[in-house]
C-alpha cells in the first residue's frame, strides 16, 4: 500500500468533502406599506426626584509652600476626589507648584 497520497485526498481528509452551496433567492419586495406613526401615550406628568447624592471619596492634603528657600511657609489644604493617597498627593503638589516655588507635604488624610 503506497503512503503518496494525491493533493485531493489530502484535501478531502483536512477538510472533508465538499457540500453544494444552497442557493438563497432574494426576499421578495412587497408593496408599498402604509407607515404607522407611534403616538406616545398620555402619562402623567413626570415628578423630577432628587436623587441622593452619591458618596465620593476625598482626601484633604495638607501643604505647606513658599517661595523664599528655608523663608515664610504657609499652610495650603487642597482636596482630592480620589481614595489613592499617592495621587492625592501628586494632584496636589502639581496645582502648587503653578504658584510656589517650594512644596512641602505635611498629611494627607481622609475626609
């Protein structure tokens, strides 16, 4: 028994043998349907709720900044929307150093 096996046996034992597509004929196109508007139905007027106000996490950082090195330093307090203490910080530090020179942390708690 040989092992030569022809380009279209090893198709037919890969993929196995090929079915006949089916034809699929187009949908039939019907005549022109009257369109039908939705009417929204009569509800009362709606009550506008007030909806708690949900609870977001904030850190209150504690600064001290100056622009005098080793000068007067005075004590900023920036709040942070966030639970990360790492940011916090950073927000912090960066909105300081827009207007000081020299930033300092002192704390960083939660409120």
């Amino acid at each position: 028994m040989s092992s030569e096996l022809t380009e279209e046996e090893m198709r037919r034992a890969l993929f196995g043998t090929p079915q006949p597509e089916e034809q699929v004929s187009a949908p039939r196109v019907s005549e022109h349907v009257p369109e039908v508007v939705p009417k929204k139905p009569a509800t009362a007027p709606q009550v506008n709720k007030k909806t708690a106000k949900a609870f977001t996490p904030r850190l209150k950082v504690t600064l001290r900044v100056g622009n005098e090195f080793e000068g007067k330093m005075t004590e900023l307090i920036h709040e942070a929307d966030t639970l990360s203490s790492l940011l916090a910080e950073q927000e912090a530090v960066r909105a300081a150093r827009k207007k000081y020179k020299y930033v300092e942390l002192v704390s960083v708690k939660s409120m």
